[in-house]
C-alpha cells in the first residue's frame, strides 16, 4: 500500500467489511489495518455459497442484500 492514509471508518467488536465486493464482485476501494490484537476471519465467496445452499430461506435475502449494497455505495 503506497501513498497516505487516512482513517475512513473505525469498526468495533462484531462489526465486519467487505461486503460490497464479496456480493458485487467488485473491487475492494479501501484496506484494513488494526489498531491492536484483531482475530480476522476470511470466507471465499465459493465456500458461502457452499454453506448457503444448506439455508435456502436465507438466500431469498441476497437479492435484497444486493438492492441495498448498489444504492449505498
């Protein structure tokens, strides 16, 4: 990562990013970086699709979840 930084969002316990590309397979615009001791889980959107197909009802959601990505960023 060249150039400054800036602080764009401090996110807390339970809080999560990353979403808008991971649903739009977009490019991510920002990076993260920790301020102290962080746990970091990663899924591949392979595998949450894998695990989403054990939880049909939920994945009526995704259009949804999509609608409120595109509108929002």
């Amino acid at each position: 990562m060249g150039g400054s930084h800036q602080t764009v969002q401090t996110l807390e316990k339970g809080d999560y990013f990353g979403e808008l590309a991971f649903f739009t397979d977009s490019k991510r615009r920002f990076a993260a970086r920790s301020s102290s001791f962080s746990s970091i889980f990663l899924i591949q959107k392979e595998t949450f699709l894998q695990i989403a197909e054990d939880y049909p009802a939920e994945r009526v959601f995704f259009p949804l979840i999509l609608r409120v990505l595109n509108t929002s960023g």
